[in-house]
C-alpha cells in the first residue's frame, strides 16, 4: 500500500506522547500528520498493571475515527516487580489501530526501575 500523507490520531493532548507517536512515524513514512484529541479513559491518573494496557487500548479506541490512517494510544504505569528496589517498574504500552482495515497491534516499551 502507499502511502501520500499518513494522518495518526493520537488519543491524548499530552504533547511528548503526540511528538512520540511523530518521531515513530516518521521512521516509516515521508509525510506525517499527526493530530492529539482529549478522551476518557477508566483508568487513574497512574495506572498499575493490567490498567496502564487497557489505558493504551481505550485510548486508541476512544481517539478512532474514519478520518486518520491510524489511531494511537499510549500509556505509562507502573508494574509490581518483587526484584526492584522500590518493588516496580515503570513501562509504557502502546495501541495503534490502523483504521482502514481495524488491524490492532499491542506493544510495549523499554521499562526502567523506580526508586
């Protein structure tokens, strides 16, 4: 498939999430447009565990319209882990929907130890 302008959704105004999903895209496609919408998500301000996966996922979802090529969701939490220091560590997951065909893709980011 190609591609003239690629258009992402991002489901957040948070602007490093919005500047990340820009610099991910523009590693496979030559002219990025990318637009951050507010929504709602069931999750609080610092998602735990399965939480901060279905904050990526609502986001996405939340953020879909027919309009963009696909729609991004990203969220950071913090993962019980019993060999760290503080007992956690923070990763970030992302969900990006490509919208044309509803092809869903999970994926998680590097993580790092809280103290």
């Amino acid at each position: 498939m190609r591609w003239s302008i690629v258009k992402v959704v991002v489901g957040s105004k948070n602007p490093t999430k919005i500047e990340g999903a820009r610099l991910a895209f523009e590693q496979y496609f030559d002219e990025v447009e990318i637009i951050g919408v507010e929504v709602k998500t069931s999750v609080p301000p610092q998602p735990f565990d399965s939480e901060t996966i279905r904050g990526a996922i609502e986001r996405a979802k939340k953020a879909y319209s027919q309009e963009f090529d696909f729609s991004v969701g990203i969220e950071a939490g913090l993962f019980r882990f019993d060999y760290t220091i503080s007992g956690y560590l923070d990763f970030r997951w992302l969900q990006f929907t490509m919208v044309k065909n509803s092809q869903l893709d999970l994926g998680r980011a590097s993580s790092i130890q809280r103290q």
